[in-house]
C-alpha cells in the first residue's frame, strides 16, 4: 500500500525517538563492553582484564557477597510485604490507607538515607548500639535491614496488584464448598497471587544487587559488587576493571529482567479475563492481627525516617541534643551545598517534562501507529532495555561513550543535559510499561475513525489520546521526578563542580563524615518529594477532575 | 444505476491462512450491501480491505472509476462505524461530529449548521453537548453513524452496527438506518453475522464461508433460491437430506420415492426444503405424503414448530415444520400424536453440498 502524509510523519517520529535511546542506550552500553576487552591505552586484550579480575579473590568474593544480601533481603521483604499487602487487601482493619501512605515513603527518599538513620540508631553512637549484642550494625546486617527498607514499597505496589485480581467467584466457591480458610488461602489466593510475589522478588533481587549507595554509607568492609564499580573508578581510575566488574554486575540483572518478563506475561493472562474484585469480611482476631502488624511495620518505617528527622535537626550528636537548623547550612560544607539541592530540583522538572514527552510519544507509536511493524517491534524492545541496566553500569557507559574525544554529542559531557539523559534512560521501561498499559485502554478504532475522516493522526493524538490519558501522564511526570531527586547511582559518575545534585552530596558529605547535614538533605530531598505528591494528590482531586468532567455519566 | 465500487479477484493470506480467497463483487451507486457470514468468514477482513485498513494480498479495488487498491484510508472517501462505535469520550457530542469537518477551512456557521442537520436526522439535537458516556447505547450508535455521515463521503461502511445493542433497540435502529440510508441514497457496506438483519435492511446480500463469498442476491431469492447447503442452513431454518436419482423429476430419500420438481441430473444429490413448505396433510390428495410422530412441539408466538420423526421407508429421519399455532392448538395436536405430512414437490430444492 502506498505511504500516506500520516505513515511518512510517524516513521519520522519513531526513527527520532529509536536514534534517541540508541544513542542513550545501545552505543554507551556498547562502549562498556568493548572498554571491558582494552587495555589502559585503548588496545584490544581480549579478555584478559576478566581474568585478572576473577584471580583477585578480594574482588571475586565481592559476588559471593553481593548474592548473599540480595537473596537474604529478597526473602525478608517479599515475607514482610505479602503479609502487609495481604492486611491491606483481605482484611477488614481501620486504618488502611494511612499504612498504604507510610509504607510508600522509602520511595521518597535516596536509598542510603535509611543507612545513616541506621547508623544513628545501632551505630557506635547509636540510640539503641545495646541491642546489636555486640554484632556491628557496619556490615551485612545493617545493609540487609537498610535494603528491607528500600525494598519494602516496590515489593508491596507489585504483591497488592497481584492480591487484589483475586476472583471473588472463586472466594465464594470455596464458602460453598466449607472450604477451611487456610486450604482457601492455600488453593485459591496464594496461585492467583503466585506471578505477583515471584515478579516482586526478582524486582527486590535486582533493586538490592546493583544499589551502591547503602553498602557504600553502613558496609564497612563488607564489599559488594556495586561498590566495587564506584571504587574502582573513583578510587582508582581504574576504568577498564570498573568496566569488568560492571559487565558482571549486568549478569544477574539481566538474569532476573528475563524471568521477570517471563513472568509478567503470565500475570497478564490472569488480569485480562474478567473476574469480580473480592471484599473482604469482617473477621475481628483476623483484623486485629493484621492491625497490630502492619503498626509494627509501620513504626519502624517511621523510625527510620524519623530518626533521620532527629539527626538533621540535632545541633552536635551526641554532645548538644538542642534542636537547631545548622545542619541545613549546606553552604558551609563540602558537597556542593544549597546549589546542589537547587541543581536537583531542576534536574527533577527537566527529567519530569522531556522523560514524559519521550516516553508517552514513544509508547503511543508502539501501541497506535499501524505502519512499520519491525520499527515499532525494535522500539518497544529497546524501551524494554533500561530495566535491566543498573544505574551505575549505565553511568559508567555514558562516562565511555559521551566523554570520548571522538563523539560529536562530547559538549553535552558534564552538563545538566547528560545528568538528565541518563535519568530519563535509567528510568525509562517502567514509565513506558505505564504510559502502554493506559494507552491499550483506549479504542484502537480511533485512529481509523480518524484516517477516515481524513485527519491528521497528530489531531487525534492532542485532541483525543492525550486528554484521555493525562492520569497516566501525571503519574509517569511524578515517577520521573521524585526518582531523579533520589537517584544516586546514575548519576555519580557524570555530575560535575557545577551541576552537583542533592542526592550525591547526601553520599559526598557521609563519605566526609559530615553525617548529619548527609540527613539533613537526604531530609530536603523526602520533604520536596512528598510535597509534590501532597500537591500531585490535591491536583488530581480537584482540578483533574474538571477536565475530566466526561468520565461521569450524569450531564 | 451505475457501478459505484467494484472488488475484484482479492486475496488475503495473514501467514499461512487465506483469510480471503479470489472476492469479487460490485456495488451499485447508491445500494445497499450487507456481506454476511458467521465469525471467521474473512466479511470483516473484506471491509477493512475495502477501507484500506488492511491492506489485500492480491486484488483490485475501485471506486467511482478511480483505482483505490493501494490508497491509505485517509486519501479514500468512506464513513465508518465500528461495532465499539469509537467516539472520542473527552469530546462532546458536537465536537465528535464535527471532528471531520474541521480541515476543510469551512467558517464556523457551516460547520455548526451541518452539525444541526445531522443532529436532526438522527434525532438527537437534545444532546449536542452530552458526553458519549451519558448516551445509552443507541445514541451513541447514532451518534457514530452522523459523525461518519458529516464530510458526505461517498461510500459508508457499517462493521456490525447493532451487535452490541439490546434486541428491542436493534429492531427499531434497523429501520432507522435503513430509512435514513435511503433518503441519503449513500451507498452503503454492511458487515454483519446476524442473518435477520441483513434480510430486513439489505438490497442485496453478500453471503460468505471460509473467506468465499457463498452466494449473492437480493434477501429474497437468497431465502427461497439458496444454491448450496450452507446458504440453505445459514439463513433462516432448514431441513436437509441426502438423496438418490430416480428419474430427472422424482428422487428417493431414505428409501422413499419423492417427487420433485426440479430438473434432476446427480445420481447423489442433497435436498432442502423449508419448515414452512412442509403441509400436514388432511385428505391424503397433496403429492409425497409421509407419516410422522410428533416428538417436540415448540411454542414461538404466531408459530409453532414441531419435530416430527418421520418414517421413511428404510429408516426414521428428524424432519422440523413450523405451523400456525392456531391450527395446531384447534386441531388437538399433541406430543406423540400422528400426523401425515406432505414435502411438496416444487418445495424441495436441489442445493450445491
């Protein structure tokens, strides 16, 4: 058939958007592999870089250690987090929401603030040091309890969707039958859920094998891969074994990013058919249970983060308790000071406002245009790809591919617009897994009603799409941003003296031993990002709501 | 009436599958054509085809004597409306019919005056500013067919229209539809399965099977002149045997010796004969009677149709017949009574297997 005005403008578009994760994607990954096989001076060695890595048992133990907390941690959260979940969702307890609200807050705040709260609660000056019994909180266990933590609300988001397809049918079968609810919840909840909590641990896996930011502030000696990779180009400019460890950092990665998908496309057989959402009955020992733990959940989430509160507003731990701001007196600390925190914000919006445009208009040709199917296949694979890249490896990548003398985008190297590039790509397959579930919602036959109406598919796309999906929109708009205020590891490696971020002076001034201003800004970053979701909540509440005014059914 | 469109020789594979096989058909200016078939007949793959939505194999498509077989959709001229009716739900009513006027430079005033006007043929001018989400149904149905009624296209496709409706609203849209494609004197593309609506509103039915078209004609000569065994099955009920030649205008079903008016030329053929064509006979003087037991006896209104066993001569065979309920209730007819009925002879039809 021949190409129409519409087919010449989205092969245009698509080929945009392609080059654009190409060159964000493809080519720095590349660099890394190829910079993993050369020498110091740029010359091919094969793999001899690998196998002076795999004799040094320093740094081959780091893998052993690395599986070791992940694993560990994989199992504590997903426990944790289906029984929390499975409160929420099955239970009849008061209070429902306000646990959902709390348990989301690790998201809010850089992941190695939870390690300095836990330095200031079992560290050598701690509150509670009694209670470690003489183990040390700088090791395997703090970063184990720091990555609970940080893990908790990603497991929790994925274990309440997979609880909540339930089939009520199915539920009410099993009544009939005088099913006990143990063989109920044996036969009926735990398979529908099954996809769920497996998806949920390889994402916990994932999250916790390649943060460095945790094992860098509690880990003491205790070497991970992860910071193996910051050590070895920061410490030691040693690129090329910073680029070998990363290669073996992507492997597992890459590993539980293919079971995951796997998995996922199971999950979805469930979702589609059309099943009735169970509510739960009142069941008053049942509930009270299920009150009392997600209280304890809870406190020691508030805990943490209250304790971090504590630490940025005490004026000298542990000698001056008294209350006072001098904590917050960035400028007077090595770090990047209150340029840092405004850096980040603005990295934030930039991140929030090009990610969203990116994504959804890469999502939308995915899911709508109806010419070039390879086109549309290669971008939705490469959108896929960012999952599975851990932020320090693809740092590390834009270090090789952006800052070599020969690449023409050179300019953009050590400027905001790499910081927010590599952002957007870090966080791009989620976003893009959002902005694709909204649009598949929406009628295919739109387009056709418009190509038969001879409009441009851009009019459809502003006056039509675009409208319908602004919830999801705003949703990809508030991801991309409270992740770029938090986000270490993708950035560490590309910020320089005058585009510092929040987030890298939290680990810089820790590094320093300036622990307590670390919490006071990892503290700025949690208040701006619950701050924009309080405001993001009241937008959609009240002004969303006027323009969505054709949702109702009454005039 | 001249030839508006014309579908020849098209071919469709998707993979291995041959979704349509060697399609030709034309359309008068100004007709009205349903193609009809059950699900899987390749009749919605020939609509898109037609709307450049999908693009044929092989084959060639025109319309109003220009050559459409490898235009986009936007650069044909057709209307359409999908079973799902795709209104734009954040757009008024108004803005949703006049989402295709807007290009064409037309001041305000004409295009608001052609939003009045179709509004009033649909009968919906109380709703211009309504939400598709507060219409029921069959406004929103409405609503789609003005929508692809404002450019006056030239050609108007319909993909199943009214599946999606309750029964009372189908039958009334129906006639509404086929009235308002009348006084436009657009020609009109219907798909559908149902086989009641494509005889109540079409002028001619496309009837097709297995990516063929099966038989074409007017609703008429389809429901009394069906050439082969699935049109005969497909619309309306039938009663089918396989038969033996006895002579070119008798034949034997069963063991029975059967007249037929029809001239025979198979050794082995297939009959049908519609419930309705089938007599009880009440003096004997009608022409192939056979005797029968009433086995099932099914009340449908104005109606009743019974399942009678028949005892031809070698074995018993089902046989359905619709009676007057009337008849059937004054003349003490029950399950299990006797009854002697008569296939006519100019009612049993020689169909292509």
């Amino acid at each position: 058939m021949k190409k129409s005005k519409d087919d010449y403008l989205t092969i245009f578009f698509i080929s945009i958007i392609g080059i654009y994760i190409f060159i964000a994607l493809a080519f720095p990954m590349y660099a890394i592999f190829s910079k993993s096989v050369e020498n110091k001076d740029g010359i091919f060695i094969g793999f001899e870089n690998y196998q002076s890595y795999f004799s040094n048992p320093a740094l081959v133990y780091s893998i052993y250690n690395s599986l070791f907390i992940s694993i560990i941690t994989m199992v504590i959260t997903i426990t944790l987090a289906f029984v929390f979940a499975y409160a929420l969702t099955k239970s009849c307890m008061i209070g429902k929401s306000v646990f959902r609200s709390i348990a989301m807050i690790p998201i809010l705040v850089p992941s190695l603030l939870s390690g300095i709260s836990l330095i200031y609660l079992f560290g050598k000056q701690g509150i509670f040091r009694e209670l470690m019994m003489g183990y040390e909180i700088y090791g395997p266990i703090g970063i184990i309890i720091a990555e609970v933590f940080y893990t908790f609300p990603h497991a929790l988001l994925i274990i309440i969707t997979a609880l909540s397809i339930g089939d009520a049918r199915l539920y009410e079968a099993a009544k009939v039958l005088r099913s006990k609810s143990i063989r109920t919840f044996f036969t009926v909840t735990l398979p529908s859920a099954k996809y769920g909590v497996i998806s949920a641990a390889f994402v916990v896996f994932t999250l916790v094998i390649t943060d460095f930011g945790i094992p860098k502030v509690i880990g003491g000696q205790f070497n991970v891969l992860a910071v193996d990779v910051y050590k070895q180009v920061i410490g030691q400019q040693n690129f090329e074994m910073g680029a070998v460890v990363s290669v073996v950092l992507i492997f597992p990665a890459l590993l539980a990013f293919a079971v995951d998908r796997i998995v996922q496309r199971k999950q979805v057989a469930i979702l589609t058919s059309r099943s009735v959402v169970h509510e739960p009955n009142k069941n008053k020992k049942f509930d009270l249970i299920m009150l009392m733990y997600c209280s304890i959940i809870s406190v020691f989430i508030l805990t943490i983060i209250g304790m971090c509160l504590y630490a940025s507003l005490v004026t000298f731990w542990p000698y001056n308790l008294s209350l006072s701001l001098t904590n917050y007196q960035f400028d007077l600390m090595d770090g990047g000071g209150w340029d840092s925190y405004y850096n980040s914000i603005r990295m934030a919006c930039y991140t929030a406002f090009f990610g969203t445009i990116v994504v959804f208009t890469g999502a939308y040709f995915v899911e709508k245009s109806r010419s070039i199917k390879t086109g549309r296949s290669i971008l939705h694979l490469l959108s896929m790809m960012p999952m599975a890249i851990p932020g320090l490896v693809l740092g590390l990548a834009y270090i090789f591919f952006f800052n070599h003398p020969d690449n023409p985008l050179n300019f953009i190297y050590g400027t905001m617009a790499i910081l927010v590039i590599c952002t957007i790509t870090h966080f791009y397959t989620v976003s893009h897994l959002t902005a694709l579930t909204s649009l598949k919602q929406i009628d295919n036959e739109f387009e056709h009603v418009s190509s038969s109406l001879k409009q441009p598919f851009y009019k459809t796309f502003f006056r039509v799409t675009v409208p319908i999906s602004l919830p999801a929109i705003f949703e990809i708009g508030i991801y991309f941003f409270v992740n770029a205020m938090t986000t270490v590891s993708a950035v560490v490696f590309l910020y320089s003296s005058k585009t510092n971020l929040a987030s890298v002076a939290v680990l810089n001034m820790d590094d320093a031993g300036d622990i307590a201003p670390a919490a006071a800004m990892g503290m700025m970053i949690f208040y701006t990002n619950a701050a924009v979701r309080i405001i993001y909540v009241l937008v959609t509440k009240k002004i969303l709501v006027r323009f969505q005014k054709w949702r109702t059914k009454t005039v | 009436m001249e030839q508006y469109l014309s579908v020849k020789n098209i071919n469709k594979y998707f993979g291995d599958f041959q979704a349509l096989n060697n399609v030709s058909f034309d359309v008068k200016e100004g007709e009205f054509v349903c193609i009809l078939g059950p699900s899987g007949c390749g009749k919605t793959t020939l609509l898109r085809v037609i709307a450049g939505l999908e693009s044929q194999s092989e084959g060639l498509i025109n319309q109003n004597n220009k050559d459409i077989s490898l235009l986009p959709p936007d650069q044909r001229d057709f209307g359409i409306v999908f079973q799902s009716y795709a209104l734009f739900p954040n757009l008024s009513v108004k803005n949703n019919i006049s989402f295709g006027l807007k290009t064409r430079k037309q001041n305000k005033e004409t295009i608001d005056k052609r939003v009045d006007e179709l509004l009033k043929l649909v009968g919906l001018s109380d709703h211009i500013n309504k939400y598709s989400a507060q219409l029921s149904g069959g406004e929103q149905q409405r609503v789609a067919l003005a929508r692809a009624l404002a450019p006056s296209p030239g050609l108007l496709l319909l993909d199943e229209p009214l599946s999606a409706l309750d029964a009372k609203v189908r039958q009334h849209l129906r006639l509404e539809i086929k009235n308002l494609q009348r006084q436009l004197g657009v020609t009109t593309i219907m798909v559908t399965h149902d086989q009641e609506e494509a005889l109540t509103m079409a002028d001619r039915i496309i009837l097709m099977n297995n990516g063929v078209i099966e038989q074409e004609g007017s609703p008429q000569d389809l429901y009394s002149k069906p050439k082969t065994a699935f049109s005969a099955n497909f619309i309306g009920t039938t009663n089918l045997f396989k038969a033996k030649k006895i002579s070119e205008s008798s034949i034997e079903i069963n063991g029975s010796a059967l007249e037929c008016n029809e001239n025979i030329k198979d050794d082995l053929l297939t009959v049908t004969i519609r419930p309705e064509d089938i007599k009880i006979s009440e003096n004997g003087n009608e022409k192939n009677i056979l005797n029968g037991t009433i086995k099932e006896l099914e009340f449908l209104g104005s109606n009743i149709r019974g399942h009678i066993e028949v005892d031809f001569k070698s074995e018993k065979a089902n046989v359905i017949c619709n009676f007057a309920s009337e008849y059937i209730l004054n003349n003490n007819i029950k399950n299990n009574s006797s009854v002697r009925i008569s296939l006519q002879p100019h009612a049993l039809k020689v169909v292509n297997e």
